[in-house]
C-alpha cells in the first residue's frame, strides 16, 4: 500500500527555516521587529489599516470583542456550525453567546436565523467564513449597522478570500485570522486582527501584552525606557517573532498557495459532479473562496454505509480526513447548559452526519488528488444501494 496520505501538512521552504534561523541569531525572540514587519506587510497585502498580530485567532477573537465594548450581559450571535473558540470567546467576555444554524448550501451562518436571533442585549455577530468561502456579508452588515451591532469576523478559514471583489479583511468592525499549523498559511500557531479604527487597533495591542503602556521593544532596546504603565487588565496574546519568521515567507507565497487549492478544489469538482452520491461544496457567485477545506456531503440514502463507516475505510486505504465540525449545540457543555436540542437546528444536525472534509493543501501533489479521487470514486461504487 502507498504510503498513508495525511488530511493536512504544512508547506514550509527554506525561505522560512532561513528566516527563523536569521532570528535566532539576532537573539531577539519574543515580540519585536520582526513582528512589526510581519504586520506591516500583513496590513498592506490585506488592504486595512490597521493589523494586530496574537498568538491564536482565538485570541484575536477574544480581543476584538472586549475592543468593540462586549461585557457582562451581553448577547452575540455565532454559528453552531464551527469550532469551539468561536462561541468561547464569548464566555471570555461573560456574555452570551446565542447559537444559530447553518445554510445546507454552502454551510455558513443563515441570515435569516440572524434576524430572528437579534434581541436587545445583541452586542455583535461573529460570522464564520465556513471552509474559506465567505459569508453574505452585506445582508449581515445592513441588519448590524441599523442596530449598531457590531460584526467581526472569523476568517481563520478565509485567506486569501474576497467577497465581491472585497478582501476578506476588510469588510467587517474587525477581521479575525488564523495561521495555525493547518491553516492556508502558517506560524506554527498565530493569528492577525484587522481593522481600520484605530483606537479598537491600539486597544487590542495593549490588551495582548498585559495591558501594559509598553512592549518589548520600546522597553529593551537602545532606543527604549525602562518604564511602563499598567493601563487595564490585560492578557499575555502577543506573537514571537519566532512565529513571525515563519509568518513573513509564508504571506508572500500566500497567494500561489491558493492558486493551488483551487486547482485541487476543481479537480475535486470535476470528478465528483456525476457521482449522485456524493453533493460537492456549493459556491456562491461574487465571492472568492480560499478552500482552506473541501468538504463533502454524503447522500446516505443511496449508500449502505455511514459518514463514520466512509471515514474509516477512508483511513484504511491510506487517506485522512475530518470533520468540519461537529455542531457547538451538540456538544455537552451546550447540551447541559443550554435549552438548546438537535430539532433546534435542524440543519447543522442533519448536515453533520454526512460531511467529510478530504486532504486539500499545497504540500499534495496532482497524484496525490487523484489517488484520494480513485479511493473515494471505488469506496462510493462499492457500497451504493
């Protein structure tokens, strides 16, 4: 058997391990020039403003909430189809997050259950661009801008990814980005904030560093002073420049990063289309998807087998794979804590059990799609009705 083809692996080139090393010389690791850098040039390719590096999107999260004012009380509004720091992000601040379902389509956040969603307490929506294809986001800003809701946005699936010719990035309050291992770029584990208010920019940077006046590099270098102030309670969120050693190489070649997933996401397409048991990824028109996933959905009706079952006989003839993602209002936290049940999102329930999330990255080679095509096509053939 050929060798085991794992759902994801990072493409890292000696552009990066030569950056790193570089930083490790200067014998300057933590926060610094290189992450200045890393955020400049961050900020430029993305077209804002303003760019916040932190060391998770969970944390870019956390702090795009407590920028735009959400405490004790509030309510805001997040898909149950996504991972758990979208909704945890929220119990950081002490508010609540409200869960809403997903569309069957494409799988992001349904505007319609938004609107119903809205009450009094809703301080902000976070919509997540689901697998790198964006959201309908003038329908979610015109609902938020007449309510002054605001709206950040999850984009840790979504660079490089444009929704009617707009980078994602610069659309929302404030843009929230990913580049865990995983990720269409990386830093081992990272994230950005984008905005163009500059006081939610300045309020993100000095809660990443314990809320302190001061970082690092005006403290520790010839041109810096000793001294700091403690402005707020803040949290230790910065990203190393470790990180943004990797970061900086790794920007410059997102864009042919995602000429690649596109090209896979058509190969995929393209073999599956015919196949009625299998229903390939929607996509909507104006939009630009950044396939950080291709997730299928299987048509259970016409096979004898389960998700789980496809799965594992997935993994047996040497393919990995996922699930993006079992819904938040399945899980027990939610279940036990919250009045919410299975009916009450009908969509992301019944959609969970036949989604499947198949190897789409750079480091894959035109073979590799085709082997995870033939094992698939073969596994479909063996066990329809």
């Amino acid at each position: 058997m050929k060798p085991f083809l794992p759902f994801h692996l990072p493409d890292i080139g000696e552009e990066e391990v030569e950056s790193v090393v570089e930083t490790l010389r200067s014998g300057w690791l933590t926060t610094g020039i290189k992450t200045k850098q890393f955020e400049k040039e961050f900020a430029e390719w993305v077209g804002t403003s303003h760019a916040v590096s932190l060391n998770s999107c969970t944390a870019a999260l956390h702090l795009a909430l407590e920028a735009v004012g959400v405490t004790a009380g509030d309510e805001v509004i997040v898909p149950t189809m996504t991972f758990a720091a979208t909704a945890e992000v929220v119990h950081y601040c002490r508010a609540l997050p409200i869960l809403v379902d997903c569309k069957s389509d494409t799988l992001n956040i349904d505007v319609e259950a938004i609107e119903q969603a809205i009450s009094p307490k809703t301080k902000a929506i976070i919509p997540v661009h689901f697998a790198g294809q964006p959201c309908e986001m003038d329908r979610i800003l015109d609902m938020a801008q007449s309510r002054n809701i605001k709206v950040i946005e999850d984009a840790a699936h979504a660079l490089p990814a444009k929704y009617q010719g707009k980078m994602i990035g610069t659309i929302g309050d404030i843009t929230c980005f990913s580049f865990y291992a995983t990720k269409t770029m990386t830093t081992g584990e990272g994230g950005m904030a984008t905005t163009d208010n500059s006081e939610w920019a300045e309020r993100m940077r000095i809660l990443s560093l314990h809320g302190i006046s001061r970082d690092a590099v005006n403290r520790y270098t010839p041109e810096g002073s000793w001294y700091y102030e403690i402005s707020c309670p803040g949290y230790k969120y910065n990203l190393t420049d470790m990180a943004s050693a990797v970061g900086i190489p790794q920007l410059r070649k997102c864009r042919d990063f995602g000429k690649i997933r596109h090209r896979y996401a058509t190969l995929y397409n393209e073999a599956f289309k015919d196949i009625p048991e299998i229903i390939v990824p929607y996509v909507n028109k104006d939009i630009e998807h950044a396939w950080h996933l291709y997730v299928i959905q299987l048509d259970l009706k016409r096979l004898r087998i389960g998700r789980d079952e496809m799965i594992n006989l997935l993994k047996e003839q040497g393919i990995g794979t996922s699930v993006h993602f079992i819904p938040l209002h399945l899980h027990p936290y939610y279940r036990n804590n919250y009045t919410y049940t299975q009916e009450s999102f009908p969509v992301a329930s019944q959609v969970f059990k036949r989604i499947i999330s198949l190897p789409i990255y750079p480091k894959m080679t035109d073979d590799d799609v085709q082997r995870v095509i033939g094992v698939v096509t073969r596994l479909i053939q063996d066990y329809r009705r």
